[in-house]
C-alpha cells in the first residue's frame, strides 16, 4: 500500500479512531524541522508564477532555465478550456489567464500554439483584456503591452495624508499599504521594457464601461482619477519629488530580515520595481537582499515533463507550528514531550517584541503578537497570537516562568487590538474605513482589515482560556460574534472556507467564554451543520460561496472542513450520529502514511479574489477533531 492509498478503515469503536489519530500523529512528528518548527507548502495560482517571470524579465535577471521551469509549471496548471482557475477545481479567471499566457509568451511559446490559442479564445469570451483587473493592466503596462493613461493613478502624494485624513495609507489594510506605496511610485514613473510581441490575440476592442453617475462616490472617484492623470504630466516637482523619496524611505523602513516585505508576494515584487526605478542598482544591498529572498519562496520539483519552479505567495511556519502544537496536546501528547517543547522554545524566540505599523492606532500599546512568516517583525497579527497563546499555555515548560511573561505580553498586546465595535480585525485596529473601496485601482481583493468572525472567535477563546470571560474585552467580543450569526445560524469565514470555518471557530468560543450549549445562538449553528453534512459524512464548502450564496455550506468533503465542523459539534457536546459520521469521514479517508489527501483549497486570502491550499491543513485539524473525540469518548 502506497503513501497515498487510503486505508479504508470504518469506525466502530473508539479504538478505531485512537489508531486513525496515532497515525496522524506520527505523521506530523516526522513533519516536524529539527529546530521545532513545522511549514506546510502553500499552493495558491499561476499569477505568482506569471508576475515572477515579468519581475525576472524587467529586472533583466531572467535566464532561459528559469523560464522554462516556469513556463512548464503554468502550462501543466491550464484547465481544458484554455484557461487558468484561481483555485483547484474552480472555474477559469479572466486575469489570470491573461497573465499566464503573457508569461508564457515570454518563455517563448507561440500564440499560434494551441494551448495559447485556446487560452485567448477564453480571455476574449470573458471580455478580452480589456476586463482584466487594474493590477494585470500594470504589468501589462511595464512591458508597453497597456497603456499607463488606461491604469487608474496613484500619486505618491499620497504619502502627506496625516494618519487621520480619509485615504490615508494607513486605512488600507497592511496588505494593500504596502503595496499601494510601491505603485505610487510605479504609477509615477510610468516605466516600459518594450518587448517585441503584443496581446492583439487577447482584445475584443471593447470600449470601457461607462462611468458611474458623478453624484455616486465611485463616479466621483473616476472622475478625480481623469483629474490625477493630468496633474501627473505637469507635478508639482519638488511636492512629487519629495513623496517620492518618502515612499522610498519608507519601503526600505519595512524591508525584513529575507529581504522581502510583508512576507508576501504582491509588496514584495513590487517594492523591488519602485527601487530599482529610484535608481537602485541590482547589487545595492536592498535590492540584493529582495531578489535572493525569493529563492527562499520558490518550490522546485521534478515531473514527467522536466523540472518546474514555482513561488510560494507566503509562508506561513509560525501559524503552522503554533497549530500544529495545539494538535500535538488535542491527540493527548505529554505537554513536557520533547516534540512539544521544541516547538514552543521555537514559538518563544519568534514573540515579536518590535514596533509595526499598528501603532499608527495604537501608540501606547506594549508589542507581543506573533507574525505568520519566519520574518515579517513589522505586521504581527492577532489571529497567531490567540491560536498559539491557547497551545502554550497548555505546555509543560522547564521554564515557567518565561513562559508566563510571554503569554502575559501577547494577552495583553492582542487584547489592546480590540477594535472600537468589539471585535478584532488581523493585523490592525479600526481598519474598517470603507472609502478605498470605492476607488478605481480597487478592483481586486479586499483592502481593509475590519473585524471578522473567525479572528474574533479565536481571541474571544483565547481570553476565556485566560479566566478573563467576566472582562469587559471578551464580554464585548462575544457580543460581536452573537450579533455577526448569519440568519441560517452559520458564521461568514474570512480567512478560511468558509461558513464552515466561521462556524467552526465561533461555536467552541462561544462555549468557552460561558454560552451555554442550549442557547439559541449554538443551537442555530449545530442545526446548520447538521443541515449541510454530506452523505460520506464529511463537510465541504467550495469557495464559490464567496461570490454565489447557492455555494455557502455546500461542496466535497474534504479532511480539513470535516474537521472544522466536528470542532464545534464536540464542544456543542453533540452526541449525535453527525459527530459519528463526521468521525467515520475521516478514519475511512485516511491515508496509509497517516494523512489525508486534500487538492481542494480551503484557505482564503481575499474572499471572492485569492485562496490558499494549506498543505499543513489536511493534517492538524484532522488530529484536533480525532483528538477531542477521543478525549471525549474516554470520559
């Protein structure tokens, strides 16, 4: 039997699923670095392959055997239509179809060849490039294939908003500033390689839509971007000339100790642009730093076809390791076990205690959050200090007391980024200025962090953990979750797929900060999980549900959802035949090797625009699920 044959085993017993769960847990012990941490591969789309093959080819350090590996990666992601999905088994997406034919174009693949053919018979069914989104149109722009007049403005003026004007960049959310500050200076350039090809096969020759009525504020706005694109041919010169040189400074501020920025693609690639177009040779030491960096985000591998590279668009070990030590401790691992306590010195030494940019909101505020990535000191987020805060507390640690002060300075730190309606966002307080949304460059992703159901219900869990239900923080945020439940008893996921995390995370808060089980809210919740059970007993919600309710709840089963459901089922103390079945979903799936198999994604990075497969995923919540009913079942 092979690592990826299932096992096949039917739960009868308890003891059916103690051996599916320690399995599971010899798997992920030998997952683990010998430094203590854990890091899942994380799958997203071909448009980070796509913009790294542009970079390579606008910086000019594109070689022939980085572009082939690349360009053998897109071509094996293409659906049979032509196109390219945003996520597996999703439907074909206009822009990045038109970014992973331009990369291959590059790579030098035909447009007469038939996988190019058939992927611009797509792009011109769906609108033709003229549709695709603001950010393909600039890297189409970089290269003379789009005109700079037809991208919406981004003025480095920008940079003079004091922290309190509207559109200030620090009412973007941390993703979207650092990438907005990079533009501003792209945008102010208007920089082109020229290149010897076009995209006619891509246009359909459509005009632009119409504008909105100037009276709506996104038709103000259309109209201001006309005003903007005339001021930027004629700046003020020492005005532009000095905000670009604050947006410079204040890149290079943030750069991180791997050379990147954010620990994630979009401000990285084009943090690396901006510079180099503010006269930064390749070998001057930010440069130098950024472009090696990336190797360190790229996955190479050998098929069939010769070998691919691809780029990871993040990485996320310290959200992994902190999950996977919760999991450890959930499968009754001993909390002094040396795997438990590799991974907590390592979490240890990871405690940001650096400033970041959300004291722009909060100055007076001790730091003491974790970061996803291995560097990423400026942007620790809440959503990682409340999930690894409720795995260390439960450690047996040699040293006690170092372990207590740092849990004493992330409560207190993720405590302070309580937002002012009660509950938390993830990287900033108060980022819920909706105003960005409405301008032209905002076609793409969400660009606030306002509070969400699922960050909001870890830290609320995280704070009952700490005794501190009867505290004004979590009194408040467990008003937020019960006034955030959707009609049909579900919560929305922001960072997960997405009902089913929502509701997953917020059920066992709810319960643990002292809802009791037969309340109406938890009621409603378990009613609708049972609702949307599938007939193999698991749980899936494709990621459609972002866009079309018909999808919300409903999708193929996959380990990690099935997972999710079964949290919040067992701490409802649910004894019912779903928990049984959900249980029998999961050992029945198994892998030989103790995993499962998970190509779905379930990850979600910008509803409705970018999702994520969590490799680590398919492991860890399996065991927390398994772990629980175990625990549960020997009472």
């Amino acid at each position: 039997m092979t690592a990826g044959e299932h096992v096949g085993r039917v739960v009868g017993t308890t003891a059916d699923a103690r051996t599916a769960l320690d399995a599971a847990v010899d798997h992920l012990r030998g997952r683990q670095h010998e430094d203590g941490w854990w890091k899942g591969l994380l799958a997203t789309n071909v448009t980070m392959d796509a913009e790294d093959l542009m970079l390579r080819t606008f910086l000019g350090i594109a070689t022939p055997r980085t572009n082939e590996e690349t360009a053998r990666w897109i071509r094996s992601q293409q659906r049979i239509d032509g196109s390219w999905a945003t996520f597996h088994g999703g439907p074909g997406d206009l822009s990045t179809t038109v970014e992973a034919w331009v990369a291959l174009r590059f790579a030098g693949d035909h447009p007469e060849d038939r996988h190019l053919q058939q992927a611009a018979e797509f792009v011109k069914h769906e609108g033709g490039v003229e549709r695709a989104r603001v950010f393909t149109h600039v890297w189409l722009a970089l290269f003379g294939l789009w005109s700079w007049d037809d991208c919406p403005a981004l003025p480095p003026e920008i940079m003079y908003l004091p922290a309190w004007a509207p559109l200030n960049i620090y009412n973007w959310g941390c993703w979207a500033r650092q990438t907005i500050v990079p533009l501003t200076i792209v945008s102010a350039i208007e920089p082109v390689h020229p290149v010897e090809f076009g995209v006619a096969e891509l246009k359909t020759g459509a005009p632009p839509p119409p504008r909105q009525p100037a009276y709506r504020i996104p038709g103000f706005f259309q109209r201001l971007d006309t005003v903007l694109h005339g001021y930027g041919r004629r700046p003020l010169k020492r005005l532009r000339q000095k905000a670009m040189r604050l947006a410079v400074e204040w890149i290079l501020a943030r750069q991180e100790a791997d050379g990147g920025w954010g620990g994630i693609q979009p401000p990285w690639v084009y943090s690396l642009i901006a510079l180099h177009q503010m006269g930064y040779s390749l070998d001057h030491p930010a440069m130098a730093a950024g472009i090696k960096g990336l190797d360190g985000f790229t996955v190479h591998a050998s098929t069939a076809e010769g070998p691919v590279r691809r780029l990871e668009a993040c990485q996320s070990p310290v959200w992994d390791t902190g999950l996977a030590l919760a999991a450890l401790l959930d499968a009754g691992v001993p909390a002094d076990d040396p795997a438990v306590l590799k991974a907590t010195d390592w979490l240890l030494d990871e405690q940001i205690l650096a400033g970041g940019d959300w004291q722009v909101r909060r100055p007076d505020l001790p730091p003491g959050g974790w970061a996803f990535e291995f560097a990423n000191d400026n942007y620790p987020d809440t959503d990682d200090t409340a999930e690894i805060v409720l795995a260390l507390r439960r450690v047996d640690h040699p040293d006690p007391g170092r372990l207590q002060e740092v849990i004493d300075r992330s409560v207190l730190w993720t405590t302070g980024m309580q937002s002012r309606d009660g509950g938390w966002g993830a990287f900033d307080a108060d980022n819920t200025h909706t105003l960005a949304n409405a301008l032209p460059f905002c076609d793409f992703g969400a660009v606030i962090d306002p509070p969400s159901a699922d960050v909001t219900a870890h830290v609320v869990e995280m704070l009952a953990a700490e005794g501190r239900t009867d505290e004004e923080p979590c009194r408040r945020g467990v008003r937020w979750l019960l006034d955030a439940q959707e009609a049909d008893g579900s919560w929305f996921g922001r960072w997960g797929a997405n009902h089913v995390y929502g509701t997953g995370a917020v059920v066992p808060a709810l319960l643990a900060a002292g809802t009791t089980s037969d309340a109406p809210a938890i009621q409603a919740a378990v009613r609708w999980l049972e609702d949307h059970q599938n007939d193999d007993g698991g749980w899936g919600e494709d990621l459609r549900s972002y866009d079309d309710p018909a999808w919300i709840g409903h999708g193929d089963s996959t380990a990690s959802q099935t997972a999710w459901a079964l949290l919040a089922l067992l701490a409802a103390r649910e004894d019912s035949a779903a928990v049984d079945r959900g249980i029998d979903y999961l050992v029945s799936t198994q892998r030989a090797d103790g995993g499962w198999d998970e190509d779905l994604y379930t990850g979600t990075g910008f509803p409705g625009d970018f999702y994520i497969n969590y490799e680590i995923y398919r492991l860890v919540f399996p065991i927390w699920a398994l772990g629980r009913y175990v625990a549960r079942s020997a009472r």
